[in-house]
C-alpha cells in the first residue's frame, strides 16, 4: 500500500524533472548537494 503511493509519488517527481529539463541523476546530484550544505550549517551552528 505504502509502496504504490512511493511509486506514484516518483513518477510524478520524474515528470516535474524532465519538464525542467533535468535527468533524475542530475536531481539527485543537486539535492544531495543542498543536503550536505544544509548538514554543514546545523553542524556549525552546533558547536
């Protein structure tokens, strides 16, 4: 049940990406980007 709603949720992900003209790995690539930066300033911030 979970499972088909993760499905439909990427599909419709996959859809937004090509109509911004990007892959799913350039995607991918940019979110783990914004990630790492968001993780460095909470770290930061911390000590």
């Amino acid at each position: 049940r979970k499972r088909e709603q993760d499905e439909k949720e990427l599909r419709q992900f996959q859809k937004w990406f090509k109509q911004l003209g990007m892959t799913l790995e350039e995607a991918y690539i940019e979110f783990i980007g914004e990630l790492e930066e968001y993780y460095e300033e909470e770290k930061t911030q911390a000590e």
